[in-house]
C-alpha cells in the first residue's frame, strides 16, 4: 500500500493529493500534524534514502534556527529535530514499498506509479 506522508495544509501536499485522486490511485494518508510519526518510520527513510533526502533545509523553521544548532548537523541531529518537529521534513513523502519520494514532481510521481 502507497502511503502519502504530510500535512493537509500545505500546498505542495495538497497538489500531490489531487493529483494522485484525479488518477485513482489508491493510497493512505498520513497527516503527521494529527498523528505522531513512527520514530521507525523516519530512521526506514534514513536508511532508504538518506538522512540528507529527508531533511528539510528549505523550510522556513530550518533557516529561523540558530546558526549553532545548525552546525555539527548530522543523522542522529536531523532525527531528532524531525521527531521534534515534522517541518523539518520534505513533503510530501510518497512511499511507494519500494520508492521513497520527496517533494511533488508530477513526472517523477507518474514514473514511480507506472
């Protein structure tokens, strides 16, 4: 089963949605503002694609940080302020059970969906 990770609010999810029910595509949605990740979900993103793929250094939260709380980042720092705090992540997450994508790229859904 497809899971489709994010929060409804956000508009790059919200574009991901519609167009995965525009093409039917069946999935599970995971709003991870109204339920608690799975620490063994992110550390299953790290190990499938990095920790640096999953992090969120675009997101307004990760460029209001203080500069010393971004030096020094590494796996177990990003895990943590991902566990802390979900804006840290890139959404949405789309788990396909074998592909891991992050961010919503219509070409790059409708490949891994082929």
């Amino acid at each position: 089963m497809k899971t489709l990770y994010g929060f409804k609010s956000c508009d790059t999810v919200k574009r991901a949605r519609k167009w995965l029910d525009e093409r039917g595509i069946d999935y599970r949605w995971f709003d991870y503002r109204v339920e608690k990740l799975d620490p063994a979900t992110v550390d299953d993103w790290f190990a499938r694609a990095g920790w640096e793929a999953v992090l969120n250094r675009n997101s307004t939260t990760f460029k209001e940080l203080p500069e010393t709380d971004k030096a020094g980042l590494d796996e177990r720092k990003a895990r943590a302020m991902i566990l802390t705090e979900t804006n840290f992540i890139k959404r949405p997450v789309l788990d396909t059970g074998k592909t891991l994508l992050f961010g919503f790229k219509a070409d790059a859904y409708d490949q891994a969906l082929k």
